[in-house]
C-alpha cells in the first residue's frame, strides 16, 4: 500500500552538509517532526541562500514566511522555505531581526522573492534591503500598522464605504456601534439560571408527553 502523500528524500547527512558548506554564517541546525531548519546570520542571509542553491542544489524559493516573537529582542524570523528537485528534498531557513534592522533580500537570486518580501513586510513590517520595489501588497493604500503584529487592534483604525454624496470611496476613523458590552457565554442549553430576553413574554407551553417504557406500553 503506497503512502498517501508525496515521498521525499531522507534527512540523513543534510545537516553535516550544510554546516561545513556554510560555516559560520549557520548559527544553528536542528531537525523536528522530519523538517531540516538552519539558522543563518542576518548579514550572511544571501551568501548562504546561493550557496545553498548552488552547491546543495537548492533550486527553488517556494515561499517566505514571517513569524512575531514580541518577548524576544529580536521578535521577527523570516522563514525561506527551499526546494530541491535533484534531490527531492526540502528545507527551512530562518532569519532573525527586529522592527528596525532590515533583512538582505534575496531577489538577486530569485525574482520571485520580490512579492513574498513585500508579503512579509506588509504583514509585518519587516523591511528587507535591497528589494527595489517594497510596497504594500495585500493591505489597501494608506493602510497604518502591520496586521501580524501581537500589538495591531482587531478592529483597525480606519473604515471606507462607497459615499453617494461623494460619489467615491471615502476613509472615516472607526466607530463602534454601542459600547463594550459583558457577554454571558454560558449555553442555555446547558441549564441557564436566568430567563432568556423574550422568554418572559410567552406563556407557558406543555412540554412534549413522555415516552412510555417498554413494559407501559399496551398491546
């Protein structure tokens, strides 16, 4: 019986190689639940990244990720997901920085990477030097704040809807619809000692017949 999902080359030695190929720009390597990860230095990233490509054989960029540490000094890692069709393998790569220090792009080495950088910085606001087009790319124009961020306000800063007397989309400051209010998240199913809002305004119906036993019923 074959596997259900695609099959991919073993870990065995991938370790070993990238440490001696990379050096001192690997910070760290580990293995977990079958995914290879490498730690690379902020300032080794594209070094390392064609290195990678060119001599492990890593050819594709699949995607780059962002994840927010806030208790951390440095909170953000960039995550570079790679792939390599000779080998049949995948590994991660993670870089560390803050809201300040930008990460070196890697769109020298692929194109690609100029959307998923711009992906990443708009999520998180994580700047990435080098990249010669870093906009927005999935908030609107004038957009304030990063919404990935731990600190971003669920219900934003900003609201638009179309204005008929403007005849344009226009930005209004949020305003809520009533106050906060205190939730009962209690079910009512699950016994309730209070009447529901509405409840006190209908009579009192006969509940349904019980069902009889088996031994009540008469044949």
């Amino acid at each position: 019986m074959t596997a259900p999902f695609p099959k991919y080359a073993p870990n065995d030695g991938v370790i070993d190689a990238a440490r001696a190929a990379l050096g001192a720009a690997l910070v760290d390597a580990s293995e977990a639940v079958g995914e290879v990860r490498l730690d690379v230095a902020r300032g080794e990233l594209v070094a390392a990244m064609r290195t990678l490509r060119d001599e492990l054989h890593y050819q594709q960029l699949m995607e780059i990720a962002g994840v927010d540490y806030p208790d951390r000094a440095e909170r953000f890692e960039v995550v570079y997901c790679l792939l390599s069709l000779t080998k049949n393998h995948r590994i991660r790569v993670h870089v560390a920085t803050d809201e300040v220090e930008p990460v070196p792009s890697v769109t020298g080495l692929w194109p690609v990477a100029g959307w998923l950088e711009r992906e990443v910085y708009d999520m998180y606001g994580v700047f990435f030097e080098g990249n010669p087009d870093l906009r927005r790319i999935l908030t609107d124009y004038g957009f304030r704040g990063h919404p990935q961020r731990k600190d971003f306000p669920l219900t934003g800063y900003v609201e638009l809807r179309y204005s008929e007397a403007d005849k344009r989309v226009v930005y209004e400051p949020v305003k809520l619809a009533q106050d906060f209010r205190s939730f009962d998240f209690m079910s009512p199913w699950e016994g309730a000692e209070y009447v529901l809002p509405g409840d006190e305004k209908a009579p009192e119906a006969p509940g349904a017949p019980t069902p009889l036993k088996a031994d009540e019923v008469k044949r």
